[in-house]
C-alpha cells in the first residue's frame, strides 16, 4: 500500500504539481535536474541477472555491477556517451518510425495532458511531448544540422549525466500505454520513444530490476516468476481441486502433450496469483466444457513478453519460445489468454520479428468452424475473441444469474484496445455472462482507455505513491460508475491489470474487485453432470443474488 495516505493524496494531486520538485517549475525545462530520492525510482538490477541476459544478448544489457540512482557515480563505462550517441544512430538507420518521432512533432501540446503520469503528478516532464523532448534534444543536437550549429537555441542539447538521468526518471515515468498518441494529430506514438529511450540505457547498464528479473526469469525457466515445469503443472492441479470442489467436475489437462490440436498460453500470473488464479479456472472450465484437444506448454509457460519493456532483441527471444514450443509439439495453432504486452507483441511487432508462422495452420474453431482471418499470419487467437464466437454460434450454456452479485464495469487494457482494437469481444462475452454491466464515461474506455498506471515493469512496492498518482484518473472513473451503480467489479483482460488494478482499488475505492472476463465466464458455464452451485470461482457466496 501507498505511504501517504488517500486523503493526503487526493489534495497533493490537486495542489502539489510535482512529486519530484514539489512545486511548479520556475526554470527552464533543461535547467530543472532530475533529483532521485525513495519512491520515485524503481531499484536498479541485480548484476547477476544482467550479466545473464548479457550472455545470450552481447552488449545489450552493458556491464553488470552495483549502482545506485541516488549516488553522484552510476559507475558508467568510460566511453558511456558514445555508447549512447551510436546507439542512436543505429536506430535511426533500423527504425523508420523512430526517425519519423524525432522529426514531425510540432509541438502542439494535443498530448499534453493525455498522460496519466502527468494528471497524477503534475510534473510537466510528464507532458509526452516534454518526456519525447528529453531524447528528442540529444538527437538535434547531434544528428541534425540546426542543431548541430544553433545547439539550445534550436531545441538542441548535449548528452550529459544529467540528462541520462532525466531519461531514467521520465523513461521509468511512462507505462508506453499509447493514450497520448490516440490524440496526437501526427500519430506521434511516444510509447516507442520511450521503448527506445530504455533500449538505450540498458546498452550502458541502467536498468530496474522489476524488469530484468521477470525478463530473465522467462528466459530461463518459461515463466516470468521463475517457476519450474512441475512447479507450473502442480498449481494448474490445485485449480482443478477447487473446480472440483466447487463444481463436482474433474477437469483433467493435458501439459506438452504433442499432437494436441491447439497450443494454450496464458501469463504465469493466472496461474499463480490473485485474482489471475480465478481467470485460468475460467479457461479451465471453457476448454472441458467444449472438449477442446488442447494442451497447456511448462516450456511457454509465460504469455508475458517482459522482453518489450527492455529492448528488441530480447523481446524477439521470447516471443520466439511461444511459437518454437507449438512447433515441437506439433500443434495446429495457437489460443492465447487474457494479457497485455503478449498481444501487443503478437498483434504489432511478431510478424516482422519471428513470423509469419508458416508451419501452423489459420486458426478454425473446431467448435464453430469460424476461421480466424485475422490471425493469418500469427496463428494466434485471443481468447475473447474465441469466447465470443462460441457465444454467437449458441455453443455455450450459460446462466448469467450466477454471476448478479457482481455489478461490473470493464476497463480497456490498453494494449488489447490500442494495439490490437480488441473492443467489442470482451463487451460481448461479458453481456452474455453477466446481466449487470455498467460502462465507464466515453473519454475513459475504448481507444481513449485510461492506463491503470503501472504497467511495462512499473508495478513494483517501492514506487507505490507514483502508482497510485498514475492510476488516479483510472481510479476516478471506476469511483463514477462505483458512485451512480453501485458497481463492485471491475473486470479486464490483462493479467498485469489484474494485479495492478487490484492495488489502485484497494487504494481509492476499496469496495470494487478486480476480475478477468474468462472468470465470469467460468461463473456461468452450466457445466454437464455438475452439483448444484453455491459458490462462485473465488468461494463467495451466490446466495444472495441480485438481479
Ligand atoms: S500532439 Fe503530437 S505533434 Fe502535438 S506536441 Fe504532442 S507529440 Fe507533438
Ligand atoms: S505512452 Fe502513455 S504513459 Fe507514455 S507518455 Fe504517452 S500517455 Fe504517458
């Protein structure tokens, strides 16, 4: 839980501009440093685990040592500034879109207050165009000619330990959650400047450790929490004893079962975490309820890609695990969770990364027959996407009154909504399964979804104050719809979502839970040959039931 406490908060959001100055700013942006003290940095990474990414990734991830942000020496290489200033120009020569970011901005101020970090903390380097500012300066400076001659005066500045700082804060600020470039007329995405702002403190070693241990975690053992296989197959067990509790019904999975037709991955927090533990007793019950020939993989045992919140590279790794395990196993296509980074990944960048995925078919239900066009090329189908098709084809048997002690509300993860236009589907599962759904105000859902302020690696104890800020604004509608319905769940489909929200609820409106789809869906399956209910999936009571 944050420090300070909420009515404290709510007044310093409104009063108090900035967390890091306290006040608002008299100086010029350039002149005002970053000033690191507890709580609005994440901690740096264990040596050990950049010196083992650094083995499978050479010069990616810099030298492994102690650092600290407070301290005046980051114990950089000597050659740091060149490291940097390279860097930047290899990405300007891979990726046209970075170039094209550090060109068209006219600065506008369209995006200004679109941030969550800035409504949260007022800190004006948390206006994205600022935040794009603080690499966009260096690259003036260096890369082209007005800057080169004219330096500040063009908007041009030096790379100096004082910016690579400013980078670490602000860089560590932004969730790359792509709200702001919703409203940028130039499609400005700062989420990718960022991306490549972080790319370039990993290659001198600055990093966060919230990031680099899930990271190589899912190199090393499959899953971000560095669980192994048994481990991984044991918990998924535990979940079919509450099934069966609850139920009566035995599920029985199948792990790494070659020749399975379908080839289902989640993030590992479904399978081990509240409330993600009752999403995948939701799919669990979906797949017995169909018959699905589908096997759960202790090798891709993390939908997860905690590689995008570091660099390219890494992030190609892992992605590269999901479809290297459905090749060894012989499957036909892939059905993926409910996630975020993993569908941004799959839906944005795996195609040019590691695809097309040519030796697995186009995904077809083999309970509707519908083929998944859309997948084409990924031959991976989300969930919702899945679930509403065995909706619309009246394939499911569902009593949503199970599930009328809930009064919900749906937020948008933004990466399933912004980087994948997954809209529709999940309001559509979740109207079938469920009588009471109430939505968000219009500039807070959909495309304009407003973050739940701690997602790309930020979801860490030690910055819980900045987390509760970032998410305010999501807070705040959720406290709407809590405040005119009566609403008590707020359901999603991320699993970073469900454990980040379930912080941001307990923290601003106590009295509101925080769900996955696929359990209330789990919720309303009348499953065959099943014992009458008396509980929901998380063994609360059903009696009682509100229409
Ligand atoms: S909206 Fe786009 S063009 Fe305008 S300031 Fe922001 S990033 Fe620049
Ligand atoms: S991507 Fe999201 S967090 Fe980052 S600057 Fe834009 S609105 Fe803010």
């Amino acid at each position: 839980m944050a420090d300070t406490k909420v009515e404290q908060m709510s007044v310093s959001v409104a009063k108090g501009p900035s967390m890091m100055t306290g006040a608002i700013p008299t100086k010029e942006w350039m002149d005002v440093p970053a000033v690191f003290k507890p709580g609005n940095y994440c901690y740096p990474g264990k040596p050990e685990m950049a010196a083992y990414l650094s083995k499978g990734l050479p010069g990616k991830f810099g030298e492994s040592r102690e650092w600290k942000p407070e301290d005046d020496d980051w114990k950089l290489p000597e050659n740091w500034k060149e490291i940097i200033i390279q860097g930047i120009k290899e990405r300007l020569d891979k990726f046209r879109s970075f170039k094209i970011f550090m060109d068209c901005c006219v600065r506008c101020g369209a995006c200004a207050d679109k941030c969550h970090f800035f409504l949260g903390t007022g800190d004006p380097k948390n206006m994205p165009v600022l935040r794009a500012e603080l690499l966009r300066s260096v690259y003036r400076n260096e890369f082209t000619k007005a800057g080169k001659i004219l330096g500040r005066l063009a908007g041009g500045r030096e790379m100096t330990f004082g910016v690579l700082k400013e980078w670490f804060m602000y860089f560590y600020q932004c969730t790359e959650c792509r709200r702001c470039s919703v409203f940028c007329p130039y499609g400005i995405d700062t989420a990718e400047i960022t991306m490549m702002g972080r790319e370039l403190l990993h290659l001198v070693g600055v990093n966060t450790n919230w990031i680099l241990e899930p990271a190589s975690n899912s190199n090393r053992t499959g899953n971000h929490m560095g669980l192994q296989p048994h481990t991984f197959k044991d918990n998924i067990g535990y979940l079919c004893d509450d099934i069966e509790e609850i139920t009566g019904i035995r599920v029985e999975p199948t792990f790494n079962r070659k020749g399975a037709e379908i080839l289902f991955i989640t993030p590992s927090a479904d399978v081990f975490a509240e409330p993600g533990i009752y999403t995948a007793m939701g799919y669990l019950l979906l797949f017995h309820h169909l018959g699905l020939d589908y096997t759960w993989s202790t090798y891709a045992s993390e939908g997860g890609n905690f590689g995008l919140f570091t660099n390219n590279e890494l992030m190609k790794k892992l992605n590269a695990k999901m479809y290297a395990e459905a090749k060894r196993l012989g499957v036909k296509w892939i059905l993926g969770g409910e996630c975020g980074h993993m569908w941004r990944v799959i839906h944005q960048y795996m195609d040019t990364m590691n695809g097309p995925a040519d030796f697995l078919e186009v995904p077809k239900s083999p309970i509707t027959g519908t083929v998944f066009d859309n997948a084409a090329s990924t031959k991976m189908v989300h969930i919702s996407e899945f679930t509403a098709d065995l909706i619309k084809n009246g394939k499911l048997k569902l009593d949503p009154s199970r599930n009328n002690h809930r009064k919900i509300t749906f937020h948008d993860s933004c990466n399933p909504a912004r980087a994948m236009g997954l809209l529709e589907e999940p309001r559509y599962v979740i109207k079938n399964v469920a009588n009471n759904f109430y939505e968000m105000p219009e500039n807070t859902i959909r495309e304009q979804t407003f973050c739940c302020g701690s997602g790309t690696g930020l979801n860490t104890g030690e910055i819980m104050d900045l987390r509760m800020r970032a998410g305010l604004p999501r807070a705040n509608a959720v406290k709407h719809v809590h405040d005119k319905y009566g609403v008590n769940m707020l359901s999603c489909v991320c699993a970073i979502d469900r454990a980040t929200l379930l912080a941001l609820m307990q923290y601003w409106n106590p009295d509101v839970e925080v769900c996955g789809v696929s359990e209330l869906v789990g919720n309303a399956l009348i499953m065959e040959g099943e014992k009458e209910r008396e509980t929901g999936l998380r063994f609360e009571p059903l009696e009682g039931m509100e229409g």
